[in-house]
C-alpha cells in the first residue's frame, strides 16, 4: 500500500471544509477573499482583501505580445484544446516575465540592507528583480497603483519601503530603473506576511483569465498561425 496524501488545506464530500472553513459559506466569499484564504490560511481583513484584489487584477492582462500570450495562441493555432494551450502560456513564464516576484521577495524579506542587495547585483553583474521594463521607462502605472493603494489602505510597511530604498540605491550606483509590477506585488505580499515561494503563484493565478480569453480568441482565427522569418545563417 502507498502512502496516504495527507493535507491542512482541503476536504471532500459532505462536509467539505478549506482550511477550516465549510465550503459552502467559502462559496458567500469573493472569489480573491477566497483565494487568500486558501493560500494564507486565514480570511483577508476589509482592507486587505481590497488590496489583494488590486494586486490580481493588476496582472490579469497585458496585451498580445508578451511571452506567455503568444505562447498560448500560437500553440491554440496548432489546432489545441484550451487546456493544453492555456498551460503553454503559463509555462512561457519565467524569470523576465512574472518570474522575478518570487527573487524580489526573497531579497526583500532578506536581512541585507538596499545597499548591500546592490552590491551584491551589480558584482554579480545580474539583473535586479523587480527593476526594469520593456516598456516602461520612467514608470509603470500598475506599480504606482498598487502602492498608492496599499499606502491609502494602511498596508504599505517596510517591505515598499525597502524596495524603494533598493530602487534608490541603484540609481546612485549606475542609473535609475523603473520600479516594475513585479516588485509592486513583491513589496505589498510581503507586507501582508505572504512566504516568497508563492510569488510565481500569485502572476499564475493573475494571468491565468487573460490566457483563457486570448486562447478563446484565438479558435476563431485561422488554424496555423505562421510568422514571418529571415535566415541569417552562413
């Protein structure tokens, strides 16, 4: 016989609890109270449930040409079913697209003060989690929101205030780097006491609608969607 699964997050059947809570008053919750709940194990207070709201909206879309996107529909072109190219997005995902959360809380629930974080970077020379953008070059509008709203509900701490310090020590290093959405959601998870291994979590769960809708786009457009390309070989 095999080991049985045993777990402090869910039941089954009749009497169907997450976390504790019967699943049928989980069912009376907002579906992100509901995830807070899932993942931290406790319900959201008012303000923090408004917060975490923010921080998955935030991250539910962001155009047709990011890496996750394309993935999806080009896989959905090759004639797939929703599951199977919704989970391609998800797995285009990485370290300069959605990845960085989990690293920038890592550093950020760090004993190293901002400087010593720059430091160690630049030494390194390896890129700083949660600084920088594609598109964005002063700031990204999605990171001023979510730390405008975490400051107007009482919940911006030390966390933001440390991912700042960092966005100003490496500017007096080298040059001043837009404070992404990753680092956004970084700072303000941190400072609501989640743990850096659901960073990644939190951009799936985010993007994840936004796959689906383009995935569904996509079936309506022609099968095999082809680019355009150039060899440039010998």
């Amino acid at each position: 016989m095999g080991n049985e699964w045993k777990t402090e997050i869910s039941s089954s059947g009749e009497d169907a609890v997450i976390r504790g809570e019967p699943l049928e008053d989980v069912m009376d919750m907002d579906f992100s109270d509901a995830i807070y709940l899932l993942l931290k194990g406790e319900k959201p207070s008012e303000q923090e449930s408004e917060l975490f709201n923010t921080v998955l909206s935030s991250s539910i879309d962001h155009g047709i040409g990011n890496p996750s996107t394309v993935s999806s529909r080009t896989v959905q072109s090759g004639g797939n079913d929703m599951n199977t190219s919704v989970a391609a997005g998800v797995m285009a995902l990485g370290d300069s697209h959605g990845g960085a959360i989990q690293e920038c809380m890592e550093i950020l629930q760090s004993s190293d003060t901002p400087e010593e974080i720059v430091r160690k970077y630049m030494k390194n020379r390896d890129k700083i989690p949660g600084l920088g953008h594609k598109v964005y070059d002063d700031t990204d509008p999605r990171t001023e929101k979510l730390l405008d709203k975490a400051e107007e509900l009482g919940l911006s701490g030390e966390h933001v205030e440390k991912m700042r310090g960092i966005q100003e020590a490496f500017a007096d290093e080298k040059v001043r780097l837009v404070m992404n959405v990753d680092a956004g959601i970084a700072a303000v998870m941190s400072d609501l006491g989640f743990e850096p291994e659901l960073g990644k979590g939190f951009f799936i769960i985010a993007r994840t609608p936004g796959l689906v809708a383009h995935v569904r786009e996509e079936m309506d457009r022609p099968d095999f969607r082809r680019e355009d390309g150039e060899y440039d070989g010998p």
